[in-house]
C-alpha cells in the first residue's frame, strides 16, 4: 500500500499463507488448518479502497517455534487475554478513533480467526454485532490458517459485499501485533465478483480427512 501510494510501483501483490503446525495430542490440533489469500493492490479500477489504518503491537510473546524442533510451543490460555484481545482491540479501538468512524458504520467486520470464539468475542466487546462478523468468519469452516485466517474472511465478504458498503479488517500476530483496516466497497465489485470462484466455492468442494490419514499426511506417523 506504501508503495503504490509513493507511485514506486503500480501494482503489488499481497498473500497470507501458512500451513498451521501442532504436535500430537496438542489443543492446536483442534485448529490446525492451510490455507492462502491474495489481494492485488494499485490505484486503478480499485474495488475496495482502504480509507485508513491503524497498528498496535508489543513484545508479547505467546506462540514460539524453538530451534530444530517440529511443532510449535504457545502459552495456553496467555495467548487470549494478554495476546489476541488486547492487541486486536486495541488496533480495532485506535482506527476507530483516527477515523472518527463507530461500529455502526461498518456492514461487515473480519477479525484474525484462531477459532471461532476468539472474534466474535472480541467483536462484542467492541459494539460490533454477530451479524457484521459471520459473513467472515471462515475458520468454522477449516480451521485456522495463520497468516492467511483474517484476508480469508476479507475475501468472503468481498464476495458477497455491495457498493459503498464498508468493511473493518483487524489482524493479528503471535509477538505480538495486530493491524487494523477500513475498506470502502465501490461501484466497481459487482464486474469482478463473478469472474473468480468464490470462496463458497472452495468449501463446497473440501474433502475431510480421518485422524490417521491426517497424522500420516503431516507426517506425524513415522514408520
């Protein structure tokens, strides 16, 4: 967004992909999911304009992945309070703030998605309604995809959202960070939302695993 607000390029490609890692018998199990979102981002034929930002982080250390070793390590119940809520309010809180916008202003909000708590919590807790969040809120769906959860949801409600409607966007990353979004949807959504598979279409057409065929995919079965 920098860059092509200085005209150093034209066109940028963003992309949040992860593939969420948990060691046997872990509570990340419960979660763990793949997935990947990109965003083309330029100022011509704009579909959703981002009207403003605002960031918040700290050293907040809750999820690490020591040396060598295959799985991560987090601290339980320390990655909600301390960790998810304070920074995904606190980011929420100074965008609305900066832009003098309220809760109501918004027709859609998507919050970083661990689980399918997590945001809707959060959401409450900021004056937002459920109605604003479930268009997004994808990890009920798969899981949580890391780095790719918040722009998953930001792509689903793009797909369904209307002229001149605004969308809320709120990240967040174990270290701790989170960055807040404002998006205003233009006339011209409606040329690009049939010309892409949405992603509906995605979930219609997902295949589950068993536990075993799981474990032995990740590799977790070793002969």
């Amino acid at each position: 967004m920098g860059l092509v607000a200085l005209n150093k390029i034209k066109y940028g490609l963003a992309i949040g992909a992860d593939a969420s890692q948990a060691s046997p018998g872990d509570a990340l199990e419960y979660t763990a999911a793949a997935g990947s979102a990109a965003f083309v981002i330029g100022q011509d034929r704009v579909v959703a304009e981002i009207e403003d930002f605002a960031s918040f982080t700290t050293d907040t250390p809750d999820f690490w992945r020591r040396d060598l070793q295959k799985y991560p390590s987090h601290s339980g119940r320390f990655t909600g309070e301390p960790a998810y809520f304070r920074h995904t309010i606190s980011a929420t809180k100074a965008l609305l703030e900066k832009t003098g916008l309220q809760p109501a202003d918004f027709d859609f909000a998507v919050f970083h998605q661990p689980n399918g708590k997590f945001p809707l919590k959060a959401a409450k807790s900021l004056g937002f309604t459920s109605a604003q969040v479930k268009p997004g809120l994808m990890v009920t769906n798969f899981g949580n995809t890391y780095s790719a959860a918040s722009m998953i949801g930001l792509a689903a409600v793009l797909d369904k959202a209307s002229p001149s409607q605004r969308i809320l966007l709120t990240s967040f990353g174990s270290g701790a960070g989170s960055d807040s979004f404002a998006f205003r949807v233009t006339d011209l959504i409606g040329e690009v939302q049939e010309k892409a598979m949405k992603v509906e279409h995605f979930l219609s057409s997902k295949k589950y695993l068993d536990y075993a065929a799981y474990a032995k995919h990740q590799g977790k079965i070793r002969m």
